[in-house]
C-alpha cells in the first residue's frame, strides 16, 4: 500500500518524537503504543524506585493494564507467561499486552534488584526492565519506515541529537554501536576516538540506523534462522514455527501472519475511509466557518451603520428638543423684558408727574402773599396726600424677578440613555419579519427580598439583553406542592400577603413578550414568621375608634359598639394573643374573638355570622355568634384584667382565657377559612393587644 502525503496538510507531528521535539530516529515501541527515539528512552530511563512510588497510586500503570489484558485469556496462559525468563536481549519484540512479564517486574523486588524504569513522556505509564533497559523495547518498524519515506520526499537533513542548542546541527556520522547521530562538535566531546569507544563503527548518517539490515526485516529475533510467518493472537507478536513448539505459544491461538496483516489492513483501510468522511466534512465545515467570517464582518459593519444611525437620530431628537427649550427660555426672556419696560415707562411718567408736582409745591412755599398762598394751599395739600396714598406698590417692587425659577428634568432621560442597550431577536430567517425573541430567566436579587410575619417580597433583575413585556411571579403552597401564579405585571418587586405562618415558600418568575414565555429564574426560599404579630388595622376596622401606641391600644368614644379587626389573616396553625384592660369605666359589655373580613363593623361582635366572639362583663361571659349566646361563665373583668384569645386552626376551635385562666370549655368548633383577630367595644373601653405569644400549656378539650 502505498503512502501520498497531502501538499497543504503534513503529518510531521505524528513523525515527531514527543520528548527531544525532532524527527524520529531509531524509535522504539512503548507498551502504551507511544512511539520514542531509543537515545531518547536510554536518557529518560531511570532507576526503578525513583518511579515506585508514583505508579502505586497510577490505576492506570502499565503493569495493571496488563495483567487485565491477559486475564481475559485462560489462566493458564498468564502462569505459562510467569515462567519465561525476564527479559533477556533477544526478548524485545512484544508489548506489555502480550507477556506482562517480559519487561514489566516489581521494582527493587527479587527478579532484578537493579531494574531500571521509563515514564512514557506522553501518557506517564511507567514500564520497568532489567539491566538492559529501554534496549528491551521493540524498534518501531513502520514509523521509521514512514519518517525515512518522508524524509526523503522532504529532503530532509538528520539533525544531530546530543545538540542542546537550538535549532541542533546537522548530523555528519551515526555510531552503530550507541545507535546515536552526532554533528562534528558533539563526536569530538562525546564520542571520542580513543578508549572504550574506539571500536565503535561511525558511518555515514541514514535513517533508521542499523535496524535498516535485512536480518531484522523478516526474521525471529529469538531464531535468527527462521522467518516469522504466524501471528500468535494472545501474546498479539510475530511468531516463527519454532516459537510455536515453545511452552509460551503452545495453547494459544494463533493465525497466518499474511492473513492476520491482511486483515488489520482491511480494517485500518475501512477506519480510514470512516475518518477520511469526516475529514473532508471538517474541510468543509471549515469552509463554512470563513465563509461566515466574512458574513459576520459584513454584518457587523451594516449593524453598526444601523446602530450608528439610530444613535444620530437621538441626538438630533435631543438637538430639536434642546432648540425647543432654548426658544422657552428666550420668548420667557422677552416677557420678563418687555414687562420690565413697561414698568419702567409706568414708573417714569409717574415720576415725572410725581417730580412736576414736587417742584411747583416748593415755589409755591415761596409765595410771600399769604391770601394768594391760601387761595391753592388746600388744594396742593389734598394733591400731594392724594399722591403719595395713591403711589403703587409696582412702583417699588419689579413685576417680574430677573431670576428663571426653573430647571431641567433630565432624570428621566439619563436613565433611559442608561438602560439603552441591545434585545436579543430571534435566529434570522430570510424572508421573515425580525422580531424579539422570548426573554431569558430574570435573576432573583436575594438580598432585597424579604419576609415578614405572613407576607413575603420578592425582587428581580430584567434580563438582560431581552424584550419584556412583563413577568409572571409563582409560589408554591408552602409545602413544596405545586406552584400557582400570584403576579403579573411589569414591575420587578412584589410583596404577597396573606400566607400560612410558619412556611417555607418557594418563589420563581418568568418574563414574557410576543414572542412568548422565557425560562424561570432560579427558586428562593422564604420563610413566614413561626408566630404572629399584628396590631390593629384602622382601614380594616370601623369609624368611631382612636388608636395609640402604633394601633396597638384602641378606645371607644362612641355609645355604640364598634369592631376593630387585627392587620392579618390566619388559615392554618394554632396562635394565641392576648388583651390588656386598660379603661373600664362605663357598665358596658366589651366582646373578644375573631372575626371574618367582611364583619358587620357597626355592631356588637357576635351579631352576625360572621364573627365569633366572648363578651364580658364585671362578673360573667358569654359566647355569642350569629345573635345567639350561650354557655354563661361566672367570672369578670376590670382595669388590669387579660383576655387570651386561642385560635387552634389544626383542630379548627375557638378557646377563651381569662387572667391566664380557661374560661369555659372550648367555645366554637369546625371552624374553616380565613379569620381576623377581633374586638368590639363602645365609650368607656380602652384595650391593648399583644401578639406573638405561645400558646398555653394546660390547654384541655371537654
């Protein structure tokens, strides 16, 4: 088969050795199937504890990888394998996948105390071998045959490999002995005629080095003699009949070397083909890819000519507002001037007049006839006071101030100048209107979103580089159930009131547009308050009731009764509150319970049917709803005296406390819905309210 090398794509980094960086020369084969340059190998080669350590903690090294290779055939072939001899010079031609034993051994351990050790430079799977070291390993055959193929389409020179300059020299001779290429400097400092390296053969540098020789084309390395014809598929080697007979191939299978060849041929050809497809598809998508390089460089220069436009079109719009502006600065100039001259003209003829009279009174102060003197001297008395009474208050104070008591609004516009920014429109399709796309998932602003008693804020951010139409805002029931939705609008904070106390709620939001719905943000999780505070709520109450001590104390001022409601709801939980007698002084009857929000506010609390309640007076109680009263319990109230209200919504009951004492048995059942703390009472009456108290402990059902 023969080998074309494409003129624009090169496969110089397959024919490079990963550790001196150069072709390879004289490569051997590591069992991770890594190829490496021989000197290369005899110079990362080191002592085998130096790598102990690390390889323990390697699940994949070597010797592992192996041993599970070859456990996949019988047992019998793994101890077989055990029984060879470790590594002798001929035994070179395998992997570790074949024999696990054959280089691979237990450093410092009784097989070879002096083993040596290689980390592949490109996986980092360590080997071990005995004192022969990396000459152990098989020569990469086929890679020294492409590379030498290569080089000498490429022309290429051999370098000399002992240079640490770079780039290294060329090579003038090869030692066949040390199977290393040298340049003239490196020989004379390295390589010295003389001593223990005198009988060494240089030669003239070639490609593959001594292993070029026919006698290691197609021969058995362990029977020189014989020629390798069979593949032995367990040890996955070459194999002679004389291997065959020997106790390592004996049972295990073994093929026709030519088929075998054949056969992985075949299917790296049809591998090939595969990779090839998808080759010339990369080729083409990249092709693609420069085409929309350019698209996208055309684009961005007609989306800035748009962008650059719309710009200039604000600025103009600003430029024809500012002139707008000017101009009402400038026609309010001129009315301020015109009436400030006119002023001016009022008051100058004025004072011309004022001056004229001035000056003829003062001759005629000269006059020295008193009967001609008298004759006008009323009537000059009469016009100077009628003057100075009639001189008007514009002719001391200006019409207008020279200062413009105005200033420009620009707020509104700098924050819109800020958020000025791109909305992500839906992938382009020709021939189709371009419209926004749906909204990304707004992000939740943990820090502003809070919870209070049994209502609970939420804060978002828009999304960015979206069109929002506006936002949907869902909570779950407080329990982890479904969600329900709860919000809908374009503002990006919302505070719901009205849920179970003591809850985990679980709050999300989506944006939407025409386009449709985005994602939803992440959830938040906010907690509602274990118990409830509250206070009372004027809005919710009815008219003819004072509220100190921030509407926590309420007093009556009119002789009819008048409901005051507590600022919250419950539906869920047990809550205990409790009242102060602060005032007393009228013989009324003040009524303690709950209420729904619709209570009649105008009558006593227990009227309707909308509001549970005890009222009491200085020796007895009562319970009354919908008009109806009954269980009468001896026992009063005065200045001082409490009121502990007991709403249990788990057993949906109504239980009264006098003093921290029950007072009665339990005074309403089934009770579902949503109620509101509750009071009514009339002149006379002054009641505090206190919240967020445990309930009591000595609690009985009779």
């Amino acid at each position: 088969m023969s080998v074309e090398f494409c003129p624009h794509f090169t496969m110089e980094e397959e024919l490079r050795c990963f550790a001196c960086k150069q072709f390879y020369n004289n490569p051997v084969l590591l069992p991770c199937y890594h190829g490496i340059c021989l000197h290369c190998a005899l110079n990362l080669q080191q002592p085998a504890n130096h790598n102990a350590a690390s390889s323990a903690n390697n699940v994949n090294v070597v010797i592992t990888e192996n041993a599970e290779s070859v456990a996949s055939g019988s047992s019998g072939d793994y101890q077989e394998s055990d029984k060879l001899s470790i590594l002798s010079e001929t035994d070179s031609g395998v992997v570790c996948t074949s024999r696990p034993n054959s280089y691979v051994g237990t450093p410092n351990g009784v097989l070879f105390p002096s083993a040596l050790s290689l980390a592949c430079p490109i996986c980092h799977k360590v080997v071990y071998f005995d004192d022969n070291g990396a000459h152990n390993l098989p020569k990469y055959r086929v890679m020294q045959s492409v590379v030498d193929r290569y080089g000498e389409l490429r022309n290429l020179t051999l370098k000399c490999q002992l240079c640490e300059q770079e780039p290294a020299k060329d090579a003038t001779v090869m030692c066949e002995q040390c199977e290393v290429l040298y340049c003239d400097s490196c020989k004379e400092s390295c390589h010295p005629a003389r001593g223990p390296l005198a009988k060494h053969v240089l030669t003239e540098p070639k490609r593959g080095g001594i292993t070029a020789n026919k006698s290691k084309d197609g021969k058995c390395p362990d029977h020189p003699e014989e020629t390798l014809n069979m593949y032995c598929m367990v040890c996955k080697m070459s194999v002679c009949a004389l291997c065959l007979m020997d106790s390592r191939h004996t049972s295990h299978d073994v093929q026709s070397l030519v088929v075998m060849c054949k056969a992985q041929k075949t299917e790296l050809s049809h591998n090939l083909q595969q990779l090839s497809e998808r080759a010339k598809s990369t080729t083409e998508f990249i092709q693609r890819l420069k085409g929309m390089s350019d698209k996208v460089n055309e684009n961005c220069e007609e989306f800035e000519q748009i962008v650059s436009a719309q710009c200039q079109a604000l600025i103009e719009a600003i430029q024809v507002r500012r002139n707008t502006l000017i101009e009402c600065i400038r026609q309010d100039k001129e009315v301020r001037v015109r009436a400030l001259k006119e002023q001016v003209t009022t008051c100058t003829t004025r004072l011309q007049h004022t001056t004229s009279l001035l000056q003829f009174c003062i001759e005629a102060l000269k006059e020295t006839d008193s009967s001609a003197f008298l004759q006008v001297g009323t009537m000059l008395i009469s016009r100077v006071a009628n003057t100075d009474h009639s001189w008007h208050k514009e002719w001391t104070a200006p019409r207008v101030s020279p200062h413009f008591d105005l200033t420009l609004d620009d707020k509104s516009v700098l924050k819109a100048i800020e958020q000025l920014n791109f909305i992500q429109m839906k992938p382009f399709i020709d021939g189709e209107e371009r419209v926004p796309a749906a909204p990304a998932a707004p992000t939740i602003i943990p820090e502003e979103c809070s919870a209070e008693n049994n209502s609970v804020t939420i804060a978002w951010q828009p999304p960015p580089h979206s069109h929002v139409e506006g936002y949907v805002l869902e909570l779950d029931d407080g329990s982890g159930g479904d969600f329900r939705e709860v919000y809908c609008g374009i503002e990006t904070i919302c505070t719901v009131d009205g849920l179970h106390f003591h809850c985990m709620y679980n709050a999300r939001v989506k944006a939407f547009n025409s386009s449709g719905e985005g994602d939803y943000s992440e959830l938040i999780g906010l907690q509602t308050a274990e118990v409830a505070w509250f206070t009372f709520d004027p809005i919710l109450s009815g008219p003819g009731l004072q509220y100190l001590e921030d509407n926590a104390t309420v007093t009556g001022e009119g002789w009819e009764h008048r409901v005051a409601l507590g600022s919250v709801g419950f539906s869920r939980g047990v809550h205990y509150w409790e009242f102060t007698i602060d005032k007393y002084d009228a013989d009324t009857d003040p009524a303690f319970g709950i209420a729904r929000i619709d209570v009649t506010r105008d009558k006593m609390l227990g009227k309707d049917d909308k509001g549970w309640a005890m009222y009491i007076d200085r020796q007895r109680s009562w319970f009354q709803h919908a008009g109806a009263h009954e269980q009468r319990v001896e026992g009063g109230i005065h200045v001082g005296s409490t009121i502990g209200v007991l709403l249990d919504l788990n057993h949906h009951t109504l239980q009264f406390y006098v003093n921290e004492e029950p007072q009665g048995v339990i005074a309403f059942r089934d009770l579902y819905g949503v109620f509101y703390p509750a009071v009514s009472i009339n002149r006379g009456v002054s009641v505090t309210v206190h919240t967020a108290l445990d309930a009591p402990s000595d609690t009985e059902e009779t």
